[in-house]
C-alpha cells in the first residue's frame, strides 16, 4: 500500500479575508520585505522580524540536533519574553 497524502486542503477563505497562511510563512514574508521591522515588544526589549526568523532557526536546530522532528510537542517554561516567540 502506498502513503497516504499528508497535504490537508485548505477550505476556501470567507468572503473578505485573506487564506490562511502559517505563522512561519508569514513571518518569512515580512523578513524577505524588510527584516528590521519591530516584530514584537516586551518590556524594554524588541526583536525586529529578523531577529525573531534567527532566534527560531536557532531553536528549531537545537531541537532537530537532539532528536525533536516536525509535529513532536515540546514543553517550555520561560518567562515571558520576546524570545519566548521564538521558540
């Protein structure tokens, strides 16, 4: 037997709204148009669409080098932070 398709079809977006998009190609798009954009604030610290595309690059190899593959949940306790959205 073959694999099954794992591709979900989107339903059509309502009347008005754009489709849907994933957060990450979203956030991939504002980076290619202008990465120094604020992205998010918190406190006293901001990071730019940049920092932020880095900063989860950065996680999502840490946690593909120790074993973590697309769809495994992961827990995280931080504080609440910029960086928090990175992860």
């Amino acid at each position: 037997m073959g694999q099954a398709d794992s591709t979900v079809p989107q339903p059509p977006a309502p009347e008005g709204l754009r489709p849907f998009r994933p957060v990450p190609e979203l956030i991939r798009g504002r980076v290619v148009s202008g990465s120094d954009a604020l992205a998010v604030v918190g406190g006293e610290r901001g990071l730019s669409y940049g920092e932020l595309w880095e900063a989860s690059g950065r996680w999502a190899a840490y946690l593909a080098g120790v074993g973590v593959g697309r769809g495994d949940r992961v827990g995280v306790v931080l504080e609440r932070s910029p960086e928090l959205i990175a992860v």
